[in-house]
C-alpha cells in the first residue's frame, strides 16, 4: 500500500495542501458573470463557443491537453445541439395541435 504508514500520508496531505494553496489561479478558468445564466440550449453553445476559443488560443496548453478539452467541450456541444433539435420539434408539434379543432380525433 502506498500509505501504509500514517505518517507519510500525512506529510503528503500537508505538502499537497500546502501547493494548492499557493498554486496561481489557471489562466482558462471559466470566468462568468452573476447575472449569466442557460435558459436554453442556444444559450449553452454560445458559451461552449467561447470557450472552445479560448482553449484553441491557450498557448500554455499542449497540444494532448488542447485536444482532451476541445473533445470534451465538443461533446457537450453535441449533446446541446441535440437538445435544440428535440426542443424545437417539440414546439412545432405543440403549435400544430394548438391549430386543430378540438373535437377530431386523427
């Protein structure tokens, strides 16, 4: 076991919380505004699309961890694409039954 000895874990513990609490804020941190907030699925893109400018212009980044975050943020991106598609469809379904008479049936 890497820390079978108690002692050792906790000079480990006390080194590593000694380096994050000297440790500068990341230079990509996601910095957002109180107000912000996603209401829909557009809105969530916009922000990935900052974002993947942000990531694609670090040149602090190499080029495994740019990739490992522009796949990430790409993900994501598929899925709220996918979730305007599905909103979207929704609410053409949801004028067209407000369009049809109430009493028939299809």
């Amino acid at each position: 076991m890497p820390f079978a000895d108690p002692e050792k874990r906790r000079q480990y513990d006390a080194e590593h919380k000694r380096k994050a609490r000297v440790a500068e804020p990341c230079p990509t941190r996601l910095t957002l505004p109180v107000e912000f907030r996603a209401k829909t699925a557009a809105d969530v893109l916009g922000l990935l699309n900052e974002q993947l400018d942000t990531v694609r212009q670090d040149t602090s980044l190499g080029s495994v961890e740019r990739a490992k975050a522009i796949g990430y943020l790409a993900g994501i991106a598929l899925r709220a694409i996918d979730a305007g598609d599905v909103a979207a469809r929704v609410e053409a379904l949801e004028s067209i039954l407000k369009t049809r008479p109430k009493g028939k049936a299809a």
